[in-house]
C-alpha cells in the first residue's frame, strides 16, 4: 500500500507540476522521535527506529512537529504529528534495555555447587529475566547448587537455583534474641540446615530447650513478642 502510495504521488505530480512542494526532511522526524521517546524510556536504553523516509512524501510541516510515544517496551510506537498542514507518520520504536546481572561462566551441571569461578557478571536485555529475580553480585550465589543444568552465558535467576545452606545441622551457631528494644546473644545448636530465609529447629545445651529461629544473612534470629 506504500508503494502504490508513493507512485500515485509520483503519477500525479509528473500530470500537475504545479503540486510540487517541498517534502519533510526524515532527519527532523528521525530527530524529533528520539527526543520525545528519551523523556519516556529508561536513561541506560538504546533506541532504534524504524524507517522514516515515508516523511520525504509529507509536505515540509511549517510548525513544531508533535511526538506521541505508545506501547509497552521493548516495541513500542512514535505518532509524529504535523499541525501544518496536517498528517501523521507512524515510527517503530524498538528500546533495548539493559542491566548488569549474573551469568554463567561456563556450562554448570545440574545439582553442581556453584563457585566463585562460575559466575561473571555481564550486562543482558531485560527482557530476557523481565518479571523474575536476577542477582547482581556473584557472591549472592556462591555455595548455591543449580536446580537445572545451565548453559554457558545463562542468566542466573532464583527458580534456577537453590540458596545455599548455611547453618550446618549439628553446628553451634550464635542466636540473635529481639525483644522490643532489647538485644540478647546466645549459643545454640541447630537440629536442622538452614538457608536464608527458612525456620530451623535449634536446641539450647545449658537447659535442652528447643525453640525455632528464621536464619538471616546475619545468622538465626528470633523476634519474641
């Protein structure tokens, strides 16, 4: 439909030369599009736009042109609107978004404990972990085993692997107690490992008393009423 577009105004054009008129330039479109579309996409993400040369069959706009940006990232839509004399090109905008995250160095088996020497952080589209939980620093995930094997350059997200333990059972650990603004430390041995996150069973060796502690990156803890 473009194409025939363009020959009818060739066709008509070549009949009445005195419809000539100056076409707009596609550098003030293309210009006009990505300022409007950086007030609306992140600062980090790069644009690209399809074709504008379809503004070379517009009349030359004598007044500002008018960007509307439309759509959900990453393809989204540029409505250029010309006041004077009046019409409107629509451009494809494509936004690339990227962000520092955890990938694997290498291919990593299934139930394989991961290390330092398997992580490397790389900066990857968002659209590619959009909507779940991504790690950015290698050391989240050191001593975590993956739940699936993982390819080389695979960006690492919660469901693909399994936090790592660390409470040991058997192990003497020191038990944070909260109670209002009260702080007490004590020595106890956990009944059951633990990964942030989870509640462990541990028992106190001076009276045998069990109780349940949730295990923090600080270590257990227990919030009293």
């Amino acid at each position: 439909m473009r194409n025939q577009a363009r020959r009818a105004m060739a066709c008509l054009l070549a009949i009445w030369p005195g419809l000539a008129w100056a076409g707009q330039d596609p550098d003030a479109v293309n210009a006009a599009v990505r300022q409007a579309a950086q007030m609306v996409v992140p600062p980090d993400a790069t644009l690209s736009l399809g074709p504008v040369n379809g503004a070379k069959y517009m009349q030359a706009c004598t007044a500002p042109l008018a960007v509307s940006i439309s759509g959900v990232a990453p393809y989204e839509q540029a409505a250029v609107h010309c006041p004077a004399p009046g019409w409107t090109l629509y451009v494809s905008v494509t936004v690339a978004q990227s962000e520092a995250v955890v990938v694997t160095a290498h291919p990593v088996a299934a139930g394989q404990t991961l290390a330092a020497g398997d992580l490397i952080v790389r900066r990857e589209p968002v659209q590619l972990f959009a909507g779940r939980q991504i790690y950015a620093d290698p050391a989240q995930l050191v001593g975590a085993s993956a739940m699936m094997s993982l390819a080389a350059g695979m960006v690492i997200t919660q469901d693909t692997v399994q936090a790592p333990l660390v409470i040991k059972a058997g192990q003497t650990v020191t038990v944070q107690v909260i109670s209002g603004g009260v702080l007490l430390s004590v020595n106890a041995v956990a009944q059951q490992a633990g990964r942030i996150g989870d509640t462990i069973l541990l028992t106190n060796p001076s009276s045998g008393r069990r109780f349940s502690a949730e295990v923090t990156a600080q270590g257990p803890v227990v919030q009293l009423q």
